[in-house]
C-alpha cells in the first residue's frame, strides 16, 4: 500500500475549468425589488440575488459606486432592464 492507505488517491484539478474572479457588482433597481448581479471583468455573469441580503452589504462596504449602467459596455450583460433600469442602476468595482 502507498500513501493512501489503500484508497485511490484524488486526481489533480482542473484549473481550466474554473470560473475567473468578479469585478462588478451591479445593483439593479427593479420593481418587485433591488437585485445584485455578478460580472467577471468581460461582463459575463456570474451569479444574481436579492440586493437586500447581508452579503451585499458587506461587499461592498468601503467601495464607492458608480451610477448608471448605460455604455455600451454593458448593452449585452443587461440587455433584460428597461434604460430607466440601467440609468438608476449602482455599480460597485472591486479591486
């Protein structure tokens, strides 16, 4: 027996195939409630929540936002929010 003690030892990982880091937070004012949504750096999304929760507010705490989310940069990550959305919409930038 090896240094497995006779279980198969694990595979390496695959680092390929993990999703790269987020640089936005962007806070979408909707109608039925505030939602975050996470971009990596090429605003391609990452995850969506309640705006509301705990966790945001301690994302971005000691971050200063932006407001607007209506360059051209972000047509297609929030092409589902009216413009109204977008205008109103806080960006935080993380480092």
């Amino acid at each position: 027996m090896g240094q497995g003690f006779g279980q198969e030892m694990p595979r390496p990982h695959d680092l390929a195939g993990l999703r790269g880091v987020t640089k936005y937070l962007v806070i979408v004012p909707v109608m039925d409630g505030p939602i975050a949504r996470l971009f990596l750096e090429n605003r391609e999304q990452a995850g969506e929540f309640d705006a509301n929760t705990e966790e945001v507010s301690s994302m971005i705490k000691g971050i200063t936002p932006s407001v607007g989310a209506t360059g051209a940069e972000w047509d297609k990550a929030l092409s589902a929010h009216s413009p109204t959305d977008r205008a109103q919409a806080t960006i935080y930038e993380f480092s």
